[in-house]
C-alpha cells in the first residue's frame, strides 16, 4: 500500500475536447495537489496551423516540445503532488506522428524532430499514472463546440478520427502506469456522482484498495 503523503505525479491524455482540463481542475481541488495546465492561447503558430497544416506543422510542434520540455524539468523539482494537463509524450506520439502520416510534415522535419524528442524524453520522469481520457468523436466535437474557442472551428472531423486511432495504438503499447476512462456517458464537470467514480478510480489505483 502507497503513502498518502508520498509526492505523486499524475498527467491527463487525451484527444482535443475530451475534459483533460476540467479533470486536471477537479482533481487538483479533491486531492489538494499543485495543477499545471497546457498554454494552448499563448502559442503563436495555432490560428496560423489551422489556416495552413503544411506551412506550419513544424514550426508548431517545435513550439509545443520546447516549451512543453521547459515545463517538464519545472515539474520534476516540484517537492509536492502535482497533476498535469496532457504529456510531452503526446506530442510525438499522436500528434506530429499524425501529421507526417498525413504527409503535412515531410520525411526530413519528422525525423529531425523524433531524434530531438528521444534526446529531452531521457532527462524526463514519466509520471506515476497517466491517465488517459478515452472519447468517441461526437463526444469530443460536442465539448469543442461547447468551449468555444475560435482557432477550433476549422477542426475536421476526419482529423478528430485521425488522432483517435494514434491515441489507442499509443495507450495500448504504453506500458508504465495507466489508467484508461472511457467519458462518452461521464460528466464529471456536472455530475458529482461520476466524478465520485473517476475519483474512486484514481484512488484505487494509487492507494490500493484498502487504504
């Protein structure tokens, strides 16, 4: 049985509107724990990725690995339990592994980028459960829609799809701790009584049972 009092260092996965923040939000609140959330409003290559995937993929990836790499070794000198929105795993993973299969980001670029995620991902902690939000597209596009930001609008469905597939092949082979909860028929926002589940199941897994 595991310590209570024992830093723990969870992070959310997830596809884009499937409740990563709002789960990082409620908690960081239940558990007392420190919360670091993903800048997505502060990257300057965003509005522009979705305007051109091609011109700016690269661009907006290396954004997302540096600043995301920052944010990591800040992370690992944290003394207390934290909780983070989304991984740097991610971003290799699912999200410029997409758009190299999508032919966005050429061969040369998606190589020169794996090779300088393998080198930071050495100098990183992985987190003590990850926590993978699992969505069907309808879902997600119902929680996009609901949020309201203006750079989402042009999200296709079919690139919703696309990243659905990367996020199971990735949380199937991922193998350190997880925690996979399927969210279609949750609303842990709303619900107190299914984020007592999500909750419950957090616990479980960290605590054990009869802690």
């Amino acid at each position: 049985m595991s310590d209570r009092k024992e830093k723990k260092y969870l992070a959310i996965a997830g596809n884009i509107g499937a409740g990563k923040s709002s789960l990082t939000s409620l908690l960081g609140k239940y558990f007392g724990w420190k919360t670091y959330f993903e800048t997505v409003d502060n990257n300057p290559y965003l509005s522009d990725f979705y305007e051109d995937m091609r011109r700016w993929s690269f661009n907006l990836q290396i954004y997302f690995l540096s600043s995301r790499f920052q944010n990591q070794k800040k992370l690992m000198q944290v003394q207390n339990s934290l909780i983070q929105d989304r991984t740097i795993y991610e971003d290799v993973e699912i999200f410029a592994k997409n758009l190299h299969e999508m032919g966005l980001m050429s061969d040369r670029d998606y190589k020169n980028y794996c090779s300088l995620f393998n080198e930071m991902v050495t100098y990183l902690q992985a987190p003590d459960l990850l926590i993978y939000l699992r969505a069907d597209v309808p879902t997600l596009v119902r929680q996009i829609q609901k949020r309201g930001r203006e750079y989402e609008n042009t999200i296709r469905i079919e690139y919703l799809e696309r990243l659905n597939r990367l996020y199971e092949d990735w949380i199937e082979n991922y193998d350190k701790e997880k925690l996979i909860i399927d969210t279609d028929n949750l609303d842990f926002v709303n619900s107190e009584e299914d984020l007592g589940k999500v909750i419950g199941l957090v616990e479980q897994r960290l605590y054990g049972l009869f802690n």
